[in-house]
C-alpha cells in the first residue's frame, strides 16, 4: 500500500522541480516587462493620433522623446529576454520529478 507517487504531465513526461526562487525571478522579470506597458501606450498613441494640424516643433519634440522612450524600451528588452533565456535553460537543467 505504500505507492509512490508521480506528477506527470499529459504526455507523461516528468515534471522538474522548481524552487520557490526561480518563480519569484522569473516573476519579477514578468514584472518588469509589464511596467513598460503604460509607456507602449504612450508610444502607441503618438504614431497613430493624426487628428489635429501638425505642428512642426511639437512633432519634432514628441518624436525626439518617444524616441528616446523606444531606445531605452529596446535596451531594456534586449536585457530582460536574455535573461529569461537563460532563466530558462537553467529551469530546463533542473532535476525532474
């Protein structure tokens, strides 16, 4: 009566064991990529609002910040996927159960 027992996924391969720290990183990473949400939106709205007259100063000033806004969105994402990856492949190398 005393059976072991096994948590297998639908196609029976072996769930790995995951600590409580490597959810809350890859959590928090989550996190940081859904922080740059509200700024998308900025961005978004930016280059598809085409309802008033331009004016040439205010379009130079706006594209030059959201700009820098994308720059810094990109250097962010960059850095934010590879460490995913890498959270990744360290899940996957985890022992299975």
């Amino acid at each position: 009566m005393n059976k072991k027992l096994i948590i297998a996924k639908q196609n029976n391969q072996p769930l790995p064991n995951i600590p409580q720290q490597d959810v809350h990183t890859i959590a928090n990473t989550l996190e940081q990529l859904a922080s740059w949400n509200l700024i998308l939106n900025l961005l978004n709205q930016f280059f598809t609002e085409n309802l008033q007259p331009l004016d040439k100063d205010k379009v130079m000033r706006e594209y030059y910040v959201c700009s820098k806004l994308y720059t810094n969105f990109h250097k962010d994402f960059s850095q934010t996927l590879q460490k995913m990856e890498s959270q990744i492949s360290i899940l996957r190398s985890k022992e299975k159960i």
